[in-house]
C-alpha cells in the first residue's frame, strides 16, 4: 500500500510516517518510480509504534524495543537483551510514579470540588 493509504488506515500523518522511516521504526520498499510502498503488516507496526509513543517511549527505545516484539499480537519474542529488560522496567517504573502522581492530583482535586459544594 502507498503511504496515503496506511495514514488514512492508521490516522497517522504522512509526515509522521516518513519521520518513522528516518528513525528505522518504519520499512517501507521503493518503486521504479520512488513511491513508498508498504506492507500489510506496516499496520499493526504503525499501531505499535503510537501504542509505544502514547506510553512515554522516544523513538530510539522504540527502535530498541519493536524488533522484540511480534507484530500480529505485540506480544515478546525471544530476542530482548537483559540490557533491554532492564531499561524497558525502569520506563515502566517511571510510567507507575506518573500515574500515582496524577492520581494524587485527582485526589486533592475532588477534595477541593466537594468542599467547594458542601
């Protein structure tokens, strides 16, 4: 599929697309012509990579991480280093500390609404 099509499936920009390439998050074949041409799996692949940015990750742990995971499912292969695991942890550490950050300001925030009502 040319790259209009897999930004209107994914609702991904071109130009975030073409930026996943530079990144070699993204592998996209040439034609005789230079038009990118993708292939089905570079749905799930685009899915994933959002999945992963949404989650906090730059683009070079995102290099790191997706040739650790099958695209089809998401889920692990067998090739992530203890290196990896390791930093990958520490993200998911500091996702925990973000969330419970956000919840104790959610907390305060309902203290201050229902004060503000009684």
């Amino acid at each position: 599929m040319r790259i209009g099509e897999l930004s209107r499936r994914t609702g991904v920009s071109e130009r975030s697309l073409r930026y996943y390439e530079t990144q070699g998050l993204l592998a996209a074949e040439r034609t005789p012509g230079g038009h990118r041409e993708y292939a089905e799996a570079a749905v799930d692949r685009v899915v994933r990579i959002q999945e992963l940015y949404a989650a906090g990750l730059c683009s070079s742990k995102i290099a790191e991480l997706l040739p650790c995971m099958r695209d089809g499912d998401g889920g692990p292969s067998a090739v992530a280093t203890p290196k990896l695991v390791a930093e990958l942890t520490a993200e998911r550490d500091r996702i925990d500390r973000t969330i419970a950050d956000l919840r104790r300001s959610r907390d305060t925030l309902d203290e201050v609404i229902e004060a503000a009502r009684g």
